[in-house]
C-alpha cells in the first residue's frame, strides 16, 4: 500500500489538483481530533457513582477497575515510583496508608473544573466511606496541600487547615529533619 501512496503522491495529482490536498489535510486533522476527543468520554464523570480500586499506584494515585489512573486533587504526597530516584521519605507509608483506608472497598469521586491532568490522569477528590482520603493524607502528614492548581477555593482552605494540624503536631513529612520540608 505505501509503494502505491507514493506513486500517486508522485503522479503530480495533488499539484494539479490542489483543493485535494486541503481535503487530505483536514480529515488527517478531523481523525485526531476525533480520537483525542475519545479518550476523556470514555470515563463517564459521574459523582454519584461507587468505584472499585484495582491497585494503589502510590500516596496521590490510584488505579480504578477499568485502568482509569486518579489523581487525588491537592495533594502530593513523597514520591515512590520515579524512575531516576529512590523513593522518598515517607512515600511507601504514604502509599500503605492509602491501601489501608481504601482496603477492598469502593470508592466515590467528586470532580472539580479540571477533570484530567497533563498526563490524562483523572483529577477528583476521593472519598471513602464518606471521609475525604486527599484531606486525611494531609492532616496525618503523608502530603502537602497543593494550593496553586485551579481547584474549588472551599477545598483549598480545608487542606490548608488540615496541613497547617499535621506541622504543628509534626506528623509524617513534618515530623522529618528540615531539609525534608522546603
């Protein structure tokens, strides 16, 4: 099939014909668009809706039944998979503590304005067993509020609150050696 694009590529069709190449270009563009549109519906964002964990990725991350990542919104927790560096502080008990909130049951999402991340992830809020887990990472010291992404104001003061607990009980990363908390 590719010898016989080239050869009509060749013929000189597109140059004496040339509304045939803004066709070819524009559908090219159409079916990309198409399939980058896809991949976001395909994940129905309903917040009412139960869903099963298959695996906690780590402290911020987990994988749903389906293969849907989550991103906990505002939070960020010690980093355990990067594939240049060993894992942080407290990055393997913020990921055990996760699987132990979560242990086998459902869980619920609530979406804010950005409803994936750079890296397609799904952004949502988590809840289980009707407690906020991105707000219970913070206040038991296993992340930090990230206060600078576009997300509801109401959230942002309730883990500032609750980061602001964990540093003056110094738990988790704040109870760490300061080098560990810039």
């Amino acid at each position: 099939m590719a010898i016989s694009i080239r050869r009509w590529l060749r013929s000189g069709f597109l140059r004496r014909r040339p509304g045939w190449l803004f066709v070819v270009i524009a559908l090219l563009l159409l079916v990309r668009a198409f399939r980058d549109e896809k991949t976001p519906s395909e994940f129905d964002y309903e917040s009412s809706q139960a869903y099963r964990v298959a695996r906690v990725i780590d402290g911020d991350t987990l994988l749903l039944e389906g293969g849907h990542r989550v991103r906990l919104i505002g939070v960020d927790t010690p980093e355990t998979k990067h594939p240049q560096r060993p894992a942080e502080p407290l990055g393997p008990e913020a990921t055990k503590f996760v699987r132990q909130q979560i242990g086998g049951k459902t869980v619920t999402l609530q979406f804010d304005r950005e409803r994936r991340d750079r890296y397609r992830r799904i952004l949502a809020f988590v809840y289980v067993d009707g407690r906020l887990l991105n707000e219970e990472l913070i206040r038991e010291g296993y992340g930090r509020a990230m206060l600078n992404y576009p997300y509801s104001r109401q959230m942002k003061r309730r883990f500032a609150e609750a980061e602001r607990q964990a540093r003056e009980a110094k738990r988790g990363i704040w109870g760490l050696t300061p080098e560990f908390n810039r």
